[in-house]
C-alpha cells in the first residue's frame, strides 16, 4: 500500500468525510511521539503525587514521623487517654487490643457500657503502660500499636517488625489536642478530631473568660491532693496548676516548680488553703480529711470545703473530659459566679457530645 501524501486528503461532501481505506500502514511521526510519552511521564507523576497525599502522615510525642497508607483498621492501644479518644472517634471497633488496667478499677463500669467485647472480657490484653508482651502484639497483626512513648524498647522491637508505633507523652493540653487530632488523621476520622477538640476547646473557654476578671488576690487557695497520699500534690507547671488557674483559684504551691510534690504538714499548715480538691479515692472520702486532727486547724477544713472528683473516667485530666474537671472545680472555688452550673447536666451534655451518644445507667 501507499503511504498517503497530501493531496490524498480526504475531501468533504455535504456534513460526511471520505475516509481512506484502514488498510494503510500507520506514518512515524517524531512529534506526536515526544507528545505522547509526554503525556504518559505527567499521568505517572500525577499518579504518584495523589498517592503520596492519600498516605495518613503524623509526628508522634517522640518527633517520630508515622506513615499509613490507608486508615489503620487493626489498633492495640495500650493508653487509656488514647483509648477514650479513639471511642469518641467512633472508631471503637478497629480495636483489637487494651491494656490490663481497662478490665480493673473504675474506668472498666464505663467501657463496658460503651463496648460489649469489653464487658464480656474478649478484647485481648498484650501489655500495659509498663509491659508490653511482643509476641502477644505481633499475634493481633496490628496496623497500629500506640503506646507511651518512654517505652523505647518496646517501641524499637515492634518497629524493627514493621509496626508503626505512635509514641505518647502529655505534659498538658495542647498534648490532648494534638494527640487527639493525630488520631483523627491516623483513623481518618479527622473531621470528627476536630469537632471533639472545638468543642473542649469552647467550653473551657466559657470558663476562662468568666474568671478572667478575677484578680490573684481574690482567688481562693486551693490543695490539690492525690489519691496516693494526703501530702501528694501538684504545684506550679503542672497540669493540676493549669486546672486550678483556669477554674479561678490560685494554688497554694504555685510558686514551687514540680508536676508531683510530696509535702509535708508544716507546709501544708502554712499555706492554709481556702478549699482541698481531692482525686478521687476508692479508699478516702472528704469525710475522711476533716475528721482528721492533724487538718482540723486549716481553713479548707473548718470551713467544710473539702471536695472529691467523681470518677477517674469522668474528670481524667488527659483526655478531653478535663473539661468537666474545670468546671467541677470552677462551681467548688467560685459557688457564686457558676451558681447557674448543674454539673449533673454538664456531664450528660459533655459524654453525648465527646462519644456522640448517650451513655444508658451512667
């Protein structure tokens, strides 16, 4: 056959062109070929950037970048404050792991409210906040395992299986947010992460702009105490000073920098504050405190003003319901400015908002 030359252009007849004949061989053209290959070599990079942004990408509490290709759907999470988060994600179900502490205390009448595998014990236990059982993690075939991140060995010998591991520490607040958002991105729930942390983020400042006016002077002076003793406290820097601050008190021991204080009574007796928060105690109540001689001469103490948190579940200070904590403690330090406050309904309104349904006997 011919190669066609120009004046075997096909003419127009009316709206119908005479094509020629399809027994042709096809004609090199060096243009259309560079154009071509072009046009493959921009699908491909186009291709390869749309998958580089599908991947989930965080950095932990380590500086550790975490990479997942899709939504993690196999999770052993061996944190309580991770494991509240990811419950309020609604992503409960991609659990596939706890840690041991979830099935004893307090905290276990909630999560067995919340997830039936939990209240019938079938969640697995490979590890807690102080051990981990690699085999046990390896077994679950997790896509994702999120630990604290001072647990460097663990870490290392999960990674160097082709775990990603999403490392945690929270010295405050902001470690909250941004654990709670990582988690939003590394679930793909990221819309939701910001809902749950908007709305923390709202409520508590509600609290801080009704206290803002009032002056150091004027607040009330407020002991924290633990749970593990009367003289364990928190003092300045401490997410206990941050709570009592934004609840309107002045903690007496804000001038000492440390995250955990132990006392001791002569101290204590010196700083004579006005109200005594305590953490909750399965084996102390107020009660307890004021009928004990050696604070019978505080001020917080003859006046009665010795207050209890409820449940760890409810006021964990390292999870977004710190929120109900402030408030809690912002109605003990200042009775008169959050008369208006019905804690009962604040925790309701707070439990349906951060875990998107209401939780039925609690």
């Amino acid at each position: 056959m011919k190669i066609l030359h120009s004046h075997h252009i096909p003419k127009k007849h009316g709206h119908t062109d005479v094509l020629p004949s399809c027994n042709c061989r096809a004609v090199y053209c060096p243009a259309l070929f560079a154009f071509c290959y072009l046009a493959i070599v921009v699908v491909l990079l186009c291709t390869a950037v749309a998958s580089d942004a599908a991947q989930l990408s965080v950095t932990d509490f380590r500086g550790k970048h975490i990479t997942l290709q899709k939504p993690a759907k196999r999770i052993v999470c061996l944190i309580e404050s991770a494991l509240s988060g990811l419950y309020m994600l609604g992503v409960e179900q991609q659990v596939v792991g706890v840690s041991a502490n979830i099935y004893n205390g307090s905290v276990n009448t909630w999560y067995a409210v919340l997830d039936d595998r939990i209240r019938q014990k079938q969640l697995p236990v490979p590890g807690n906040w102080d051990f981990v059982s690699l085999e046990s993690v390896v077994a679950l075939k997790p896509d994702l395992v999120i630990i604290w991140s001072q647990q460097s060995e663990s870490i290392a010998a999960l990674e160097s299986r082709g775990i990603p591991v999403y490392g945690v520490l929270l010295t405050g607040w902001e470690d909250v947010y941004k654990e709670m958002r990582d988690l939003g991105v590394l679930t793909g729930r990221e819309k939701r992460a910001s809902e749950v942390v908007d709305y923390t983020q709202a409520e508590v400042g509600h609290i801080a702009r009704r206290v803002a006016n009032i002056p150091t002077t004027k607040r009330p002076g407020v002991y924290y105490m633990w749970a593990q003793g009367n003289l364990e406290t928190s003092c300045g820097g401490s997410t206990v000073n941050d709570l009592i601050t934004l609840a309107g008190g002045r903690n007496v021991c804000g001038s000492i920098k440390s995250e955990h204080l132990v006392a001791n009574m002569e101290k204590v007796l010196g700083w004579n504050p006005d109200l005594i928060v305590m953490w909750y105690n399965e084996r102390k109540n107020p009660g307890d405190v004021i009928a004990d001689p050696q604070w019978q001469s505080i001020r917080a103490v003859k006046n009665r003003r010795v207050h209890e948190f409820p449940e760890h579940f409810l006021c964990d200070l390292w999870t977004l319901k710190f929120q109900f904590a402030v408030k809690t403690v912002a109605k003990w330090a200042n009775p008169e400015l959050f008369r208006d406050v019905d804690l009962k309904k604040e925790k309701q309104t707070m439990l349906f908002k951060l875990y998107g349904r209401k939780i039925q006997g609690m």
